[in-house]
C-alpha cells in the first residue's frame, strides 16, 4: 500500500466522475495497493475489499469517522463518531478462490463469498430482496441433496437464509452496523455503514475544495497546478491563508 498524493486523489476522482459507486471504490484501490495487479480486488470478499478500503481512508482523512443519521422515532438528526479501529474485523482475507461449506436439513453447499463482481452484475437491480436471492444463489458452487445432485432453483428458502447467515458469521466486514441512541427521545437502532459510499463523498468535497485552492493560488502566484499539488497541505493551506477570503 503506497501513500496517495492529492494529484493521484484528484485524479482518481476525475476518472470516477461518471463511474459507478462500485468502480470507484475499485479505481481507488488499484491507485492505493499498485502492488495488488488491477484485477485482485475484484476477485476479493467484499468484507476484505472494504477492510482495505478502510486502510485507505484511515491514511488519507485519518481514523475518526464522523457521519450523520436521522432518528427513525423523532426525526432527530443525530451526529456519531467512531474510529476506524473499532469497526475494522480482522478476518484472513478472502478472495472468492475460497470455497467453503454448509451442511444443513441433509444439503450439502459449497460456496464461496460474494465479491465486486457480483456486485456489479447486480448493480441496477431495484428489488433488494431479489437481488440478495440472485446474490446467494451466484454463490452457490454446487449443492447436494442426500447424496445426489440437487438443483440450485429448487433450495428451500430455509437453507438459502442459512447460507446468507453463514456469509455474514464469514465475511463480518462487508455488512457494519452501528448502534446509536437517541439523545433526544432515548430511541436505540442500528445504522449500516458502507465505507465506498462515504470515503466518496468525502474525496468528493476534498476535490472540489482542492480545485478551489488551486484556483485561488494559480491565480495569485502563477504557479501550475502540479506545483500547487506538490506543495505539502500544510503550505498550501499557510499560502491560502496569506491571500485571504
Ligand atoms: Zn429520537
């Protein structure tokens, strides 16, 4: 895993304008771990994959994240920090090449673990139920049934919520949850957190207010906009200070 500079954020932000969510974060990997080859991260769990997206944004925006929600009970929005740390599972790190298996009611699975790909072929599917059963069934190597060979379609629903169960006990990264209270009316709940969609919405602010910056220093001292990139952020920002609002 290499550091990335603000000309490599910045263009990985470009080249992820009119990308998909799931591009993006991918895009972002191969920049952050070039010793991982472009195809690797695809091929990965999606748990592992957000771990290292985790990594990521630990080094580039620190390990406090900070994010909003809204009481489902009164409508409150509410603010809540956590630290990378307390969220990030330390599992082996799979790639979907794992198989793994389920024995359950005389089925037998063998399966391995939902990774970006699947994610991409299911991208746009507007039923989320469905489009868990399609996941689950993508994951499905082979199954039998008393012995003999048992066809995917036909599984009982019982043995597919078994499988989605084991996936989660599996691969506990790929789905965080956050519990958070009230402070208002003393309500608890959980929320997901999905690090791809937040680390990009934050590159995504620090981009358009890196162009300001750019903008503003060009402008005063005629410098390029690779110079400006080079400068440390601790110069840009005594620089940006010195011309003023
Ligand atoms: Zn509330």
């Amino acid at each position: 895993m290499r550091n990335l500079n603000a000309a490599d954020v910045l263009n990985v932000w470009e080249q992820g304008l009119n990308r998909s969510l799931l591009q993006r974060a991918l895009m972002l990997l191969v920049t952050a771990f070039p010793e991982m080859g472009p195809d690797s991260f695809a091929d990965l769990s999606i748990g592992t994959r957000d771990a290292c997206l985790l990594l990521v944004r630990e080094r580039l925006f620190g390990s406090r994240l900070v994010n909003n929600a809204v009481c489902p009970q009164c409508a409150m929005r509410i603010e809540w920090e956590q630290d990378i740390s307390d969220i990030l599972v330390r599992t082996p790190g799979y790639q979907t090449a794992h198989q793994f298996r389920l024995e359950i009611d005389d089925y037998h699975l063998c399966f391995r673990l939902p990774n970006s790909i699947d994610m991409f072929e299911l991208e746009g599917s507007s039923n989320a139920a469905v489009a868990l059963q399609r996941l689950l069934r993508r994951c499905i190597l082979s199954v039998e049934y008393a012995g003999a060979f048992c066809d995917i379609e036909q599984l009982p629903e019982s043995v597919i919520q078994a499988l989605n169960l084991r996936i989660e006990e599996l691969d506990p990264q790929a789905e965080v949850r956050i519990n958070l209270t009230c402070p208002e009316c003393s309500h608890r709940w959980e929320v997901f957190f999905d690090i791809a969609s937040f680390l990009w919405a934050e590159i995504n602010e620090w981009a358009e207010r890196m162009l300001q910056t750019v903008h503003k220093l060009a402008r005063t001292y005629g410098w390029t906009e690779r110079e400006i990139l080079n400068l440390s952020p601790v110069r840009r920002q005594l620089y940006l200070g010195m011309i003023g609002p």
